[in-house]
C-alpha cells in the first residue's frame, strides 16, 4: 500500500496496483481499476516515485522488462 492525501489533509492509503489510471485537472485524480475515483494533494511524479519504492520493497521490481 502507498500513502496518498487527502485534499482535507487526511492520509489515505492504496493498493499501488489499482491504480490505472492519474489525471490532473488542476488536483489530482487517481482512477482505480474499480472504477473508484480518489482526489489528492500529491503530484503525479510524487505518486509514480511511491509505486516506484513500494516495488522495489516486495521485490517486483526485478521483474521489470526494460
């Protein structure tokens, strides 16, 4: 899970894996693959740095095609 917030502030945890899709529009909207949309105050290279470490620590990462 990656820690995303909130627009009021409040942290907020996902499943990285979920995710399918960012947007801003000015905030950014995560839209999960539930069809979920969530709102946050992180930027998107903030976002793709979390998912980035969170593989890395389960060992995904090694995994990747390049």
């Amino acid at each position: 899970m990656i820690e995303v917030m909130r627009l009021d502030g409040k942290s907020y945890w996902v499943n990285p894996h979920m995710i399918e899709s960012m947007e801003t529009n000015p905030d950014l909207t995560l839209s999960m693959l539930s069809g979920k949309k969530i709102v946050v105050k992180n930027s998107p290279s903030d976002i793709i740095e979390k998912i980035i470490g969170y593989r890395r620590q389960i060992g995904i990462d090694a995994q990747e095609v390049l």
